[in-house]
C-alpha cells in the first residue's frame, strides 16, 4: 500500500468513526481498531524490505546474527506495542496502555542484556 493509500484510508476511517461518536461510541473504536489492523497488516510489507536490508548490512560488517535477531525482536516489540497502546488509549483505557508499554520496555530490557554482557566483556578484553 502507498502512503497516499494509507492516508485516504486513514482520513475516511476517521470520518466514519467520527459519525458514531454521540450515538454508538463503541462503533467508533471497532472501526477505529478494525482501520487499525488493515493499517498494520499493509506495513508488514515494508517491514520485510527493512529486515533485508538489516541483514545485507550486517553482513557487510560481519556481525553475528544474534544480534540481528535480537534487534528485529526489540523492533517488533516496539511496533506491537505501540500498536495495542494507542488502541487502549483511544478506547479510554489509559491504564492498560500505560501496562503494555511498562511491559514493553521491561521485555526490551530483558531482550538487551545478552547484547550488554558481550559488550562489556569486549571492553573488559580490550583493556586487559
């Protein structure tokens, strides 16, 4: 899908769900999430260039494919959860959207570590 795709899409969506605000609110966020998806599930596409060109760089400058796979994992996180919190912020949720991004950010820092450890014993080995 092209970008002015998207915004079409974007625009109408809104338009729609801006018609169910004072009668059926609860329309208003199935549209809203449903837009959401189609939204989401069209960059899929774009994520997949972006995943190969990561990979064609790293094998430029010969890095080790755990720390490709963990950087793709911490971009998905990301996106995901930036996905699921607008989606409880937009429905009213602020709290729920509040948890996933803690979540989030503790899953990234559990998925950071192994890449931390190596670098502070690259340092360790580079000053011994």
């Amino acid at each position: 899908m092209s970008m002015i795709q998207i915004g079409i899409l974007g625009v109408a969506g809104t338009l729609l769900a801006v018609q169910f605000k004072n009668g059926k609110s609860e329309y208003g966020i199935y549209i809203s999430v449903a837009l959401s998806l189609v939204i989401f599930f069209g960059i899929l596409g774009r994520l997949e260039i972006m995943i190969d060109a990561v990979k064609t760089i790293a094998g430029y400058i010969n890095m080790d494919t755990a720390y490709l796979g963990t950087l793709i994992k911490m971009l998905g996180i990301t996106y995901i959860a930036e996905f699921a919190s607008d989606i409880c912020k937009d429905a009213g949720y602020q709290t729920i959207a509040l948890q996933i991004e803690v979540f989030a950010k503790l899953a990234i820092l559990v998925l950071s570590m192994p890449v931390l450890i190596a670098l502070l014993n690259t340092i360790r080995d580079f000053l011994s």
